[in-house]
C-alpha cells in the first residue's frame, strides 16, 4: 500500500495532539513509514528533569523497531509553532541509524508549511557503523 504525504502529515498532526509538554509547551508529532507502508507515529513527551525528555522522531522510531522494523524510508516532524521543525542531534543520530541518506524527510510546522529533504541534507556527515569497522 503506498502511503502519500498527505496522509502522513495527517498521522502527524494527529499525534501532535497528544505530546505531553508541560513545561515547554513546544509541542511535535512524527510520523513515519516503513518498507512495508507500515505508519509508525509518535510525539515530544517531557520530564521535569528535561534530560528524560524524548522527542516526536525519536518515539516513532522507537515504536517502530519494537514492531520489528529497521528501516525508515520517510518522516514527518511537525510542531505547534510557526517555525519549521528542526530535529535536535539526538533525533538525527537516531534516524541514522534506520534511514539511508536519500530517504525523504519532511520538516513541517502548525501553518501546514513544510519543506523536503534527503536524510542526508540534514545530517550530512553522520556516523555510522561504518565508522566502526
């Protein structure tokens, strides 16, 4: 089943309703798609200690691995401001890990603006397993 953009801004917004940000009050949803067409969604959920906080990208990611996925071929991040969402270094770290560099991200905000990239525009020198070896 091919998933279109619009559906998964959809997933996205949808979430977003649910991110818990009491203290910020900066809220974000992600969706993503798997190989399969599977949608894996997810939001900002804080702590009063702010380092236990755990971002939109990273709980979608995160749901979907626990599922048994291991790539991400697209993600939607969008949040309740003005201004386009920017994933944190963590996030990007993260999604390194379970997307290629020409997967498609889509940086979103509340006015339905949004901008496309490949995971490689937003992270352009990422490490990886490959610096392992």
């Amino acid at each position: 089943m091919e998933i279109n953009e619009k559906q998964l801004f959809e997933v996205a917004q949808e979430a977003m309703k649910n991110a818990y940000a009491p203290y910020s009050h900066y809220t974000v949803g992600a969706a993503i798609v798997c190989d399969d067409g599977q949608i894996y969604s997810g939001v900002n959920i804080e702590n009063a200690s702010y380092g236990l906080t755990n971002c939109a990208e990273r709980t979608a990611i995160f749901k979907a691995v626990s599922e048994g996925h291991q790539h991400v071929s697209r993600i939607v991040i969008i949040n309740g401001t003005k201004e386009l969402s920017k994933p944190c270094g963590a996030c990007r770290q993260v999604m390194s890990e379970f997307m290629g560099p020409e997967d498609i991200v889509y940086l979103a905000n509340c006015q339905n603006d949004f901008k496309e990239f490949t995971f490689k525009e937003i992270l352009p020198l990422a490490f990886s397993d490959k610096d392992m070896d």
